[in-house]
C-alpha cells in the first residue's frame, strides 16, 4: 500500500511527465483537464510548471471570453496575492500588463476598478523587491496613459511606494 508521500510523489512525477509531452507538442488529451490537476496541486508543483499554468491560463483572458475580468481578478488572487514565488508572481503580473495593453480603450476602467487596484493596493508594503519593482513600474504606465477617474487611485499607490522606499 503506497503511503501518503509516496502517492504524491507520483502524482508529481506524472504530472511532470505529461507537462513535458505538452512543452514538446506531444500531448493529446484533453489540456483542460490536465491544467486543473496542475492547478490543485500548484502549492506543490515546480515554479516552472505554475508559470506553465499561467501562461495557458492567460489564453482564455480576453473579452471574448464571458467573464475574463472575473478570471483574470481570480489568476491575480492565486498566484498574486497568495502567491510567495517571485517568479509565478511577476509571471502574473506579466499577464495582467499584457491584458490592460491589450483591452485598455474599451476596459480600462473595469479593469483598473476591479482587478488593478484590489490587487496593487499593498504594494507598497510587499516584501519582494522584484516584484514591487515590476508592479509599480505596470502602475506608473498605467497611469501615464490613464483616462479614467482612477488615475488619483494609482497615484496613491504609487506615491505610498515612493515614501515606503525612502523609509
């Protein structure tokens, strides 16, 4: 009888093997339902394969898709906000930089609204420098081309950034 840790040992280690027949384009089942096992078990995958996740998370994020704010404000919560990896983090943050470009015109304030500021608000307060690096400077480009009534709310977080950095 497999012990505990001797189970999730080989979920992972099938789980790794899958990924890489998906990475080399030999993987045919069904993707969806292989990324939700990635993603129950993504606090104990590789960051590599939580970057993996993203990324085929972020194709299903466009406005085409009903709902895509709501996914995209739920990709933030995991693997922003809960999220201790720097490298999954600002993978992320990659994602939600590539979205606002992307559907800025139309969006902008929807997104700013409901995923931008809930998710950067404390900033200025996180403890990895890489990543409150990358998040101001998305702030600091939002804000420059911002047309919204936002844009006061992207300075504070901002401005909050500049005076925890001078402490």
């Amino acid at each position: 009888m497999l012990r505990s840790s001797e189970l999730k040992a080989a979920i992972h280690n099938v789980l790794s093997a899958v990924e890489e027949l998906f990475d080399q384009n030999d993987f045919h089942g069904d993707e969806e339902r292989f990324f939700d096992l990635v993603e129950k078990n993504s606090d104990d995958r590789p960051a590599a394969s939580v970057v993996n996740l993203i990324t085929y998370r972020a194709q299903s994020i466009h406005p085409g898709k009903e709902g895509w704010v709501q996914d995209l404000q739920k990709l933030m919560d995991k693997y922003f906000r809960n999220e201790s990896r720097s490298v999954v983090r600002m993978k992320v943050l990659d994602v939600l930089s590539f979205a606002l470009s992307i559907n800025r015109q139309f969006y902008e304030e929807e997104l700013i609204e409901k995923v931008v500021t809930c998710q950067l608000a404390h900033i200025p307060e996180d403890k990895d420098h890489q990543v409150r690096k990358l998040a101001t400077q998305l702030l600091v480009d939002l804000a420059e081309c911002c047309h919204s009534c936002h844009f006061n709310s992207l300075m504070d977080i901002i401005e909050r950034v500049r005076i925890s950095a001078s402490l």
